[in-house]
C-alpha cells in the first residue's frame, strides 16, 4: 500500500507537537475530598489537547457483475486518511467552558467514502483532498449548575475540563458541535479513533443525525442529572439539501432529539440503557415519487428532483454493561421512517447490534483492547426500489438493485499501546451485500490505525 506523503509529514508534525501540550492546566486551589474518601480531581481554568490519528485501509478485488457511481471499486483498492485535531478550553467563570476545536484532514478513504451505508472508515470525511485542509470544527459553550448530591468529579478530556461536579446538576451547550458528543454515546462503541471503525458502529446507523459533510452542525443541548437518570433534549441546524457541506442559515430545516438515559449496576458493574427519538424537518424526497417518475421519464431515480418539507422521524434503544474484569458489552437497536430519504448521516433505516470489548489486563497488558461486533443494516422496500430504479443514496448507489439483502457486517480490531500516549491498531471489516446488493461483495477491509492523544 503507498504511503501518501503529505499524510506522514501530517502525522509527524503532530507527533512533534505533542511535548508542548500540557497535559493539565490546574487551578489555584487545594485538592478536595469526595465524601467515599477518594481524591477529588483537581479543577483546571484551561486545558489543551492533541490528537493525530493515521488510518491505512486496503480490501482485494471481489465479486462485481455491475457497479454503479456510489459503489466500491471492485478491483484492489487503498486509502489512507489522517487527520489531527487542536483542543482548547478555557473556564471564563463558575460552572463555564469555552471549547473551540481546530481539525486538519487529508487523504482519501477507500473508494471516496462510497460503497456502503455502514461505511468502514468513520474518521474519513465525506470530503477527501490530496492536500491537508483545516476547519473550525468544534466553537460551543457549556455552562453547568449543580443541584447538590453526591461528589461526580468531572474528569479531564478532550473538550471537558476537570471539575467539581454534583451528582445532580444541568448542563446546557451550545454551538458549533458533533450531534454525537451528546447523543448516543457507548463506552465501547463511539469513536473510529479509538475503537470501531465502522460508521454503523459509531451511533445506531439509522440515527440520522444533524451534520455536514464533515459531521457538525450548529445547535444547543440541555441535559437534567438526576441520581441514575439523565434527560437531554436538543435542537440542531440542518444542511440546506440532504448531504451538503453547507449549513442553513435561518434554521428553517432543524432537527429535535430527546434521549432518556438511565445508569444501571448489575452484579456490582456499571451499565446503562438509553432510549432516543427524533425528528428530522426539512425538504427530502420521497423513494416511491423518485421511482415513479424515473418510470415516467425513463432517467434514473433523483430524489432531489421530489422534495417537498417533509417529517422523518426516528428511534433508537443503546445498552452498555460490563460483564467481568475488563470484559464489556453493548447493543444497539434504531429505526427511521424509510419512506423518505436519509437526510445526512448514512441510508440506513433499520439496524441492529452487538459487540463485546475486553482490555488487556486480562492477559497483562491493561492499556491494550481487543473488541468484535456484528451489525445488520436494512433499508426499507421504497429504498429498493429507489436503488433499482437508478437512484443514488448518501453513500451507496450500484445503478441497480434486483437482488436486495440486508448489509451484514463484522469488524475485529486489536488496539496495541505503544505509549502512554499511542496506540496501533489492527482492524478487519467484512462487508456482506455492501450497498445491500447480494450480486456484489464480500468486501474484506483490512485497517491499520496510528493514533496519537494527549
């Protein structure tokens, strides 16, 4: 696989850059005690992170009768992405954080990021360049009120200052955000930095959330801590067509969110369940009038040419549970209106998973992870018939469709530690029925990740 140049100059500026991160920015003040007796994390005032992640992608040549725009190349096929991000928070007063992120891409997923609806680089942006570009990614502002209670001391991270929390408190933000910083978060199954790479393990697959082309959107957020139970609910700004690299500017397309989440102890171990709904409003085409006129017209199915302001909603149901020392596991459950098309994310309507995460210190290397997961992605009759008829999604479209299926996939990773602050990682996809076409595919997708965090 060739390297790409301009990705390992990339990737070492960062790595070069990395002393100069502090890894904390403390307070003046003396370290408390939480009532159990644990040390209190020390408050910061402002913190700066850093992170490098270097993604090498290959898949062989595999079966391909037909291929379309949106499809995977059937012949063997590399890609390589990096990218790098700048974190820097600041606390103005009480309870505040300012966080703005600065975010440099480069490089080309496998097939520009087309050819399946659970795509298999979920840190590759929709938008590849040969040359290293940088975005504002993340500008929002959060602001916490605690209600009393126990001591729940925030820990530093990436866009989250340590500090002195209550259990019970609320938080509202607000901002240039990712949707997925607040919603439908799993320990085991979040972030293609860390974890899975796959994009239908990030989130539930068919939780279409608000985004552009590189996954943020302009939006606010409150959420209620209370005991085990936290709600949140939010607003979030849509793109002015589906899949679009540019936000509207008067909110006249948004979306709603509302999440239940409900914190669990089974046998002494943490875990949790959360339950969402949305609501998509904006103009988005309908499968069947796409289909029908392509009949009419004899041209391929264009949603765009159907739209009208339309609803879309959906669910989705997230449950996390450690099982053992080390040994974690996770499923998810989603669903979405598939008369329509998908607005931003991926075209997926119904999906379901399962996985299982287990950390090395069950064979003595506790910062090593090894994890595996199964995912089946569906999308609904009209999507089919869309598909046939010549239409292209956000991410798949073979020009035709007479065979549809579910799209089956397994991802394996190991994460080995290099360093405190390092990890390599190997990962391998299989793709069954990619853009659910059963006449094309397996596709296997082999992965090596560098990635660098302090």
């Amino acid at each position: 696989m060739k390297r790409n140049p301009m990705a390992c100059a990339a990737l070492s500026a960062a790595l070069a850059l990395s002393p100069l991160v502090p890894a904390r920015a403390q307070d003046a003040q003396p370290q408390q005690a939480n009532p159990d007796g644990k040390a209190a994390v020390a408050p910061e005032a402002w913190a700066l992170h850093l992170q490098a992640t270097d993604i090498l992608q290959y898949y062989p040549a595999f079966h391909s009768p037909f291929q379309g725009p949106n499809s995977f190349r059937p012949q063997a096929t590399s890609g390589n992405t990096v990218d790098a991000t700048l974190y820097a928070g600041v606390k103005p007063w009480a309870g505040g954080e300012v966080w703005g992120d600065l975010e440099m891409y480069e490089g080309y997923a496998p097939s520009n990021t087309l050819g399946a609806a659970g795509y298999v680089n979920g840190d590759g942006a929709k938008v590849g360049r040969a040359h290293p570009y940088a975005r504002i990614a993340r500008l929002f502002i959060r602001q916490t009120f605690d209600l009393g209670g126990e001591a729940d001391d925030q820990d530093a991270d990436l866009n989250q200052l340590a500090a002195h929390r209550t259990r019970d408190r609320l938080v509202f933000t607000a901002g240039k955000l990712n949707v997925t910083d607040i919603f439908d978060t799993n320990r085991y199954a979040h972030d293609p930095r860390h974890d899975f790479l796959n994009w239908s393990l990030i989130t539930a697959g068919s939780f279409d959330y608000a985004a552009d082309a590189w996954g943020y959107t302009y939006g606010t957020a409150a959420e209620w801590y209370r005991g085990d139970w936290t709600w949140r609910v939010g607003a979030f700004d849509l793109s002015v067509v589906p899949n679009n690299a540019t936000l509207t500017s008067d909110l006249s397309q948004f979306q709603l969110v509302g999440e239940a989440e409900r914190r669990l102890t089974l046998g002494g171990r943490p875990g949790a369940i959360r339950l969402a709904g949305f609501l998509t409003r904006g103009r988005m085409g309908r499968y069947d009038d796409a289909a029908d006129l392509a009949l009419a017209t004899g041209r391929p199915a264009d949603t765009a040419l159907v739209r009208h302001y339309r609803s879309r909603p959906g669910v989705y149901l997230n449950l996390e549970q450690e099982v053992a020392d080390g040994v974690g596991v996770f499923a998810r459950l989603g669903g979405s209106d598939g008369t329509y098309e998908s607005y931003e994310y991926t075209d997926i309507d119904r999906t379901a998973q399962a996985g299982v995460s287990v950390t090395g210190a069950r064979w003595g290397r506790k910062d090593d992870t090894a994890a595996a997961a199964f995912v089946v992605n569906q999308l609904s009759g009209a999507g089919h018939r869309y598909l046939d008829a010549g239409g292209l999604g956000i991410l798949v479209g073979d020009g035709r469709l007479p065979h549809p299926g579910p799209e089956d996939i397994v991802e394996a990773y190991y994460s080995l530690s290099l360093a405190r602050d390092m990890t390599l990682s190997l990962d391998d996809q299989l793709v069954e029925h990619p853009a659910y076409n059963r006449d094309r595919g397996p596709v296997n997708v082999v992965s090596l990740r560098l990635h660098l965090q302090r």
